[in-house]
C-alpha cells in the first residue's frame, strides 16, 4: 500500500508525456498530421476542427 501513490504518480507522468508530444490542435502540424491520416479513421470532432481551423483559415 506504500507503493500505490508511488505508482499513481508514475502513471500519471508517463500519460501526461505521452500526451505532451501531440500537436495542438488547429495547429499547423495538427492539420498536416490529420492530412496523412484516412479521412475514414477521423473523428466527428476532428472532421469538425479540420474544416474550422484547416480549411476556413
């Protein structure tokens, strides 16, 4: 039980670098990043945020 915050916390920080590496998004690299991806694997959002900050720029 000692452990357990231990290993929260290292949990938490290899999510937390994980997630740091993503573009953000609208941005350049994220609208790049979304254009080699299949239109079929998109999400509703994504499809959303591509035509709002990707194309009406």
């Amino acid at each position: 039980m000692r452990h357990l915050p231990l290993a929260m916390m290292a949990g938490f920080f290899a999510l937390l670098s994980l997630t740091a590496c993503a573009p953000e998004v609208g941005s350049d690299e994220w609208c790049a990043e979304l254009k080699k991806t299949p239109q079929g694997d998109w999400t509703v959002d994504e499809v959303t945020n591509y035509a709002k900050f990707c194309l009406l720029k």
